[in-house]
C-alpha cells in the first residue's frame, strides 16, 4: 500500500512519488486533476440536494490523497484472510478506481456483508466520516472491507477527498434539527482514527453527542 497527498498541487511532496516508471508522475498528475473535477461535481450535488453553501462543501474536500492498494492472492485459506479489516473511510467522501476489476470489496448493510461487483470503467463513491458529521447523519458513512482472492490479484486505487488538517468540521442543521454530532477538529479526528485498529464505524462515536 502506498499513500500520497496529490491535492492541493502546493501540498504535493514531490520527492516521495517514484521517479519510475517515467510517465508515472504525469499520469498521476493528471489522473488526480481528473479527479479532483469529479469530486467537485459530486460535492456540488449534494451541496444542492441538502442545501449547503458551495464554499461551505468546497472546505471539505479541498485536500486530495491516493491511496494504491495491493492485495495479492492467497491459494491456501483465502476465507480466513481479510485484505482490509471493517472500516469507514475517515474522509469527506472516497472516489475508489478498482483497477483490474478483481472482486473482493464488500459494503455492510443491515448486518450482512454484500459484495460489490466491479464495474469496468466506472468509479465508485463511499461517503466518509466527515460527510456523515456535517449532514448530522443525513448521508452515512459507509463500512466496508476486502477480502482476499485465491488466484487473483487485486489492485485498487482510493481517492480520499479530505478537508484541511487545520479546520473543523460542524454538523449543518436544518430547522428544529437535533445536532447529533459534535464540531470535531479534521486533525483530531484523523488522529483518533488511525490511531486505533479498524473497526467497524466505531471510529465515528468519537463525534457523536452521547
Ligand atoms: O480496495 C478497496 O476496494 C478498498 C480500499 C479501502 O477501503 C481503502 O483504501 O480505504
Ligand atoms: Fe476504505
């Protein structure tokens, strides 16, 4: 797994990125570009579905970080080896690109474990953390995991579209809404967050108003 900040273009660390292949630093470049468009679009419909300022929702996503996973096979005992553990994303919303189309993400619903099939050229869209705070539970984190293919490799890449390490994020509320969560630093929280081992949305009470 390797993990880099692609966005805001300022934050970017150069040196971390791999030098080789040669075209890769260009087509990251661009692939993040691309990206960060689509974010944009994305955040603009939900900001008018809920109606929530646009500089309000463009806080929350300003900050871009790709994540390449690899899951390699596991011929032996592939059903007692998890690629990722139950987890949300601890980001605004998570644009995932499932690179070679192998199977192995599953999202919870009601308790059950659905797989969810790749569909080749098409990006999927989990809501993170940040998002649940601030719509006060309207959109709900999504809690997923990976299992490990026998034969088949895996490779996927996470867009994770955060807000700013130095803000805070703070429930919108409508009229006569009971606030459900609490203002939470970004810094604070994403250090709560790695900071204990993934499980489940547990993360997630750390915001909740008890
Ligand atoms: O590989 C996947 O499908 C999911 C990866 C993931 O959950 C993550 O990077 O947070
Ligand atoms: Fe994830």
């Amino acid at each position: 797994m390797f993990c880099i900040i692609t966005q805001p273009p300022e934050a970017r660390d150069i040196k971390l990125w791999p030098a080789q292949p040669l075209t890769f630093m260009k087509s990251l470049q661009d692939y993040s570009d691309e990206l960060k468009k689509f974010a944009h679009s994305i955040a603009t419909i939900i900001g008018k579905i809920l109606n929530i300022e646009p500089q309000l929702m463009g806080d929350n996503y300003a900050v871009q970080a790709l994540r390449m996973n690899y899951y390699p096979p596991c011929p032996s005992i592939p059903e007692k080896v998890l690629g990722f553990s139950p987890h949300s994303d601890g980001s605004f919303f998570t644009i995932l690109t499932e690179v070679n189309s192998v199977k192995g993400l599953q999202i919870r619903r009601h308790g059950a474990w659905i797989p969810v099939n790749p569909q080749p050229k098409s990006l999927l869209v989990n809501v993170g953390d940040f998002l649940e705070i601030m719509t006060n539970g309207k959109y709900k984190s999504i809690e997923h995991r990976v299992t490990i293919n026998s034969h088949m490799e895996r490779l996927s890449i996470s867009a994770f579209n955060n807000p700013k390490i130095d803000g805070v994020v703070s429930p919108v509320l409508g009229s006569n809404e009971k606030t459900l969560y609490k203002t939470v630093g970004v810094a604070d929280y994403l250090k709560h967050n790695l900071s204990n081992k993934l499980d489940g949305k547990r993360a997630l009470d750390y915001a909740k108003v008890s």
